[in-house]
C-alpha cells in the first residue's frame, strides 16, 4: 500500500487496498468498493475484495505458521521484542496514520492521535510486558501430587473490527493474540481498511514477524466476514461490532463448537446525582456522548439528572451541545467531524423524527448540517426524553446524540440505568461516595466509571453484560479468549 496521508492526494489517486497472506500483499483483483472520505463524499481508496478462496489461502497460511512455524514456539522474550518492535513502528508513524485514520473515519484528528495511534501503540506495550506475567497456577491435593495449570494458545483467531476506531480495537486484538503466540486473520470494516493495512505494510517492511503469523483480508461481511467466521480451521473468532453481527456470528461458531469473543454494542447510562460536582459531571457527560463523533460503543448517551438539578444542568448540556465545533476533522480545533455514510447521517435525522413522535424534546440539533455542501454533518443533538421507553433511549444511535431523563431517587434510576437489552458501561457522578459505590454495584454493566469519564485501564477486563457481548478484552479477558486452559496432574 502505497503511502499518501494528504486527502488531495488520496483523493486523485485512491490507494489500492488488498489482502496480506503468507507475507506479502495479493494481487490486486475480486470484487472492487469504492472507500470513501466521508468528509468529501469522494473516493479514497479501491478495495479489492478477499473471497471465499482468499480467505481460504490465509486461513491456510495462519495455520501452517501456527502448526510448524517458530511463532508459537518462540520464547516469551522474543515475542516481546516483536511486539515492541510493532509498538515503535506505530509511535514512529503516529503522524501518518492518525491522518489516514482521520481522513477515512471523520473524527476529529486531535481524537485520532491521542486514542486511536497511541493507543493502539500502548497495546502492544501493555502486551508484551502482560505475557511475561501471566503464568498459571500450581495447587497441591496431597502428599505428592502436584495440578498444574498452564495457558497455551488457542491457534488461529479470526479478528474482525469495526468503523468507529479501526486502528485502535484491531491493535488491541492482535497484540492480546501475538502475546500468546497465536497466528491470526485479520478483518477490518470495509468502511475503514486504511490504516490497518498501512500497519500490515510497516510490519512487513520491517520484516518483524514470520511469514503466516499476521493475515489481513479486506472486504464486506457477507462476503470476506462470513467466509473467515466459517472457516474450518479457524479455531476462535474475536469480534467488535453490533450485536446483531455477533449474534451471526455465534451462530455460525456454534456449528464448529468454536468460542467467540464478543464486544458488541451498548447504550450507556450517566447518572447525575444532585450532590455532584456539576462542572465535571457536565464535562463528563459532554465527553461521554460527543467524543469520537459520539461514534463509540462505550457512550453515556443516555444521561438522567437529578430533579433538583435537572433545570440548570439540561440548560448547559444543551448550551454546550450547540456550541460545539463541527467541520473537517483534519481543521484544528474541530470537535465533532461527519458521520462515517450516508446512511448513518440518515439513521441519525430518522431517530430524531421518531424522538419527537414520542413525546421528546428537541434541546438542539436533529438535523442535517446546513454548513456543509459535501460531508456527512449532522448537528450534535440533545433531546429532553418523557421516559425511558422510548426508541431513542433503548436503541444504540451511534453517533452525537444524547438523550437526557429526570429522575428523583435512587432506586428508580438505578431501575431505569439497567432498563437496556444492554450493559456495556455505566457513568455514575456524586460527591457521597457511598452512594455512587452502591450505584455503582447495582448497575448490570461490565464496566462502571464513578466521578470520571471514560477511562481506559488495559489491566482490567473491558467488556459487556446482556447484550453488549461475551468476554472480555484486556489483561486475564485476553488471556481466556486467545488461549486453551490446560491441567497437568504429576505424581512426583
Ligand atoms: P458491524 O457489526 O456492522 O461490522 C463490524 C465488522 O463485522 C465489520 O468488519 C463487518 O464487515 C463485519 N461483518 C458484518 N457482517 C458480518 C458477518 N455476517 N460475518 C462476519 N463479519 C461480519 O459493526 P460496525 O457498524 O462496523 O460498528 C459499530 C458497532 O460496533 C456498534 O454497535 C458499536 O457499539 C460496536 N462496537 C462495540 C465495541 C465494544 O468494545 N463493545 C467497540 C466499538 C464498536
């Protein structure tokens, strides 16, 4: 893949994007997609798709270097090199990729430096040290009789990612997956494919891993997606993406007895007690639902005030929603960049519709940006909701749109916080700190930030309740996706 991080240059000449088998990219043919800058509505990039026999010879070449390559069988110090190898070559081209990253995804080039290439980067930091960490376990039963239990890997692991942060959720795959001594198959969103397979030619380049470790297939989900998922010989898939594709997903894993690690959608509650600090809860929750284009699987988009603090503070959010800064991601200063495609630009105007037919009020936003000639803007939105009921308060929006309740004790919002077919995180601001504890062990999400924002801590598993997934991602969560447990009972 040729290297143009300028848009004009992208755009005059779109970058071919193919798939990477055996260690080198493939011929440029299958079936062509245009990607598109969804800040000019232009083409980007020409994706030649991976079939069914290209997926095949990937899935061929992960398990090849899994069954007789020295991957798996390197000691941990030299996966460690590797993997540090992976995380100076990404802080090396940090620039470059938070620009490609921007150009293909919208947000905000400030957002794609900070958490989609630095951390992307600190993954693979955070790996390689985890690996030398995570031993296993000896336990004695009696008198000459040791279990041991020790992790080894899984073998090939399918891992699909999604649009709203490509760089940063594959890296954080691949390194869970590589630490272990994995081979993998890569698939990103067929949305965004660009800086993913930028990294493919850095690691390649570099000649920083044996031929069939690391494979990457391009292309749409009922073609490239369903074929990897399906695949014999994959022997785990680790997916990002709506529930409804990881529902697909399991499904086809079932029929091989195959695991699936799921990070899926969610509709996070902020809960705003009256006793909060209300600058930093109203911070919080303008991060919350506006970071990341409010594109973000973790957004506390559906926020409930306090009674007695509900005027003022609905007031402010509402205030704030409007003055924030929408334009070209890549303008310094922007907060909020276009919407990934059409589609979602429309999904985004039709929630808004649906919010008013139920009763919502329209704080600001609900429309189509009227500043722009091409581009998927759309107004950052705010809307007051009579209840929780309602479309617009159950389902995942997934763009800069935020719903706010009243509520007036406890109880009744910790009841109305877990009223979701989801539970990926909850936000919970207020200065008694029993209180937010109490809430905070009440609330049916695998993750729940009291008196902050979001926050990332890779030691801790990040995953859902209910519907927002199975598994978890990081630290242990990454262990038991990426390896088989194994017991080894010895008479001394
Ligand atoms: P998506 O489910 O449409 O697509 C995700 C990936 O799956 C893409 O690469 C796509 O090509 C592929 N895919 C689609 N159908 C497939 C199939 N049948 N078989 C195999 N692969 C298939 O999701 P998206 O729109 O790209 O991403 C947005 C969703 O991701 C939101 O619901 C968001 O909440 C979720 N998400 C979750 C997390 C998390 O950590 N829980 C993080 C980011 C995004």
């Amino acid at each position: 893949m040729q290297v143009t991080t300028t848009r004009e240059a992208l755009s005059e000449n779109p970058v071919r994007v193919t798939g990477f088998v055996a260690g080198r990219f493939v011929e440029a043919k299958g079936e062509v997609i245009s990607v598109l800058d969804p800040s000019t509505e232009r083409p980007i990039a020409i994706l030649h798709e991976s079939d069914a026999d290209e997926v095949d010879r990937a899935v061929t070449a992960a398990r090849r270097a899994f069954d007789h390559g020295p991957w798996p069988r390197a000691s941990i110090a030299d996966r460690q090199k590797a993997l540090m190898a992976i995380h100076d070559l990404i802080l090396a081209h940090a620039d470059e990729l938070a620009a490609l990253e921007s150009i293909n995804t919208g947000i905000p080039l400030g957002q794609t430096k900070l958490m989609h290439v630095t951390r992307a980067a600190q993954n693979f930091r955070f790996f390689s040290e985890y690996v030398n960490q995570a031993g296993g376990d000896v336990f004695t039963q009696e008198p000459g009789l040791l279990s041991l239990v020790t992790y080894e890997p899984i073998g090939v692991c399918g891992l699909i990612g999604p649009w709203n942060m490509p760089l940063g959720l594959t890296a954080m795959k691949i390194a869970g997956a590589l630490a272990f001594g994995n081979c993998c198959v890569v698939k990103p969103s067929e949305l965004t494919p660009l800086t993913v397979t930028r990294l493919f030619a850095l690691i390649a380049q570099a000649g920083i891993l044996p031929e069939g470790v690391l494979n990457l297939v391009n292309g749409r989900g009922h073609v490239t997606g369903v074929s990897l998922v399906s695949h014999p010989d994959i022997d785990m898939v680790s997916f990002t993406g709506g529930t409804e594709t990881g529902t697909a997903i399991l499904t086809s894993l079932a029929k091989g007895i195959k695991g699936g690690a799921m990070e899926l959608g969610g509709k996070s509650a902020s809960i705003v007690y009256a006793d909060a600090d209300l600058d930093l809860a109203l911070d919080g929750a303008l991060l919350g639902s506006f970071m990341n284009n409010g594109q973000m699987c973790l957004a506390g988009s559906r926020i409930f005030v306090q009674r007695k603090i509900a005027d003022p503070f609905i007031e402010r959010f509402a205030a704030r929603t409007k003055a924030l800064s929408v334009g070209d991601p890549l303008a310094p200063g922007i907060e909020i960049g276009p919407m990934i495609n059409h589609s979602q630009r429309e999904r985004m105007s039709r929630y808004a519709e649906t919010g008013v037919k139920d009763g919502a009020t329209l704080l600001t936003g609900g429309h189509r940006h009227a500043g722009f000639n091409a581009g998927y803007y759309f107004e950052p939105t705010a809307m007051l909701a009579p209840d929780n009921s309602i479309a617009i308060c159950q389902e995942e929006i997934f763009g800069p749109f935020a719903t706010l309740q009243v509520f007036d004790e406890e109880d009744e919002v910790v009841a109305k916080a877990n009223d979701s077919k989801f539970g990926l995180v909850g936000y919970v601001w207020s200065e008694d700190l029993k209180r937010a504890m109490r809430t905070a062990s009440a609330l049916r999400t695998g993750t729940v930030m009291v008196n902050t924002p979001i926050v990332r801590d890779l030691r801790t598993g990040f995953g859902g309740y209910k519907q927002s997934g199975l598994g978890r991602e990081g630290a242990q969560g990454s262990r038991a996706m990426f390896t088989e447990m194994k017991s080894t009972i010895i008479a001394q």
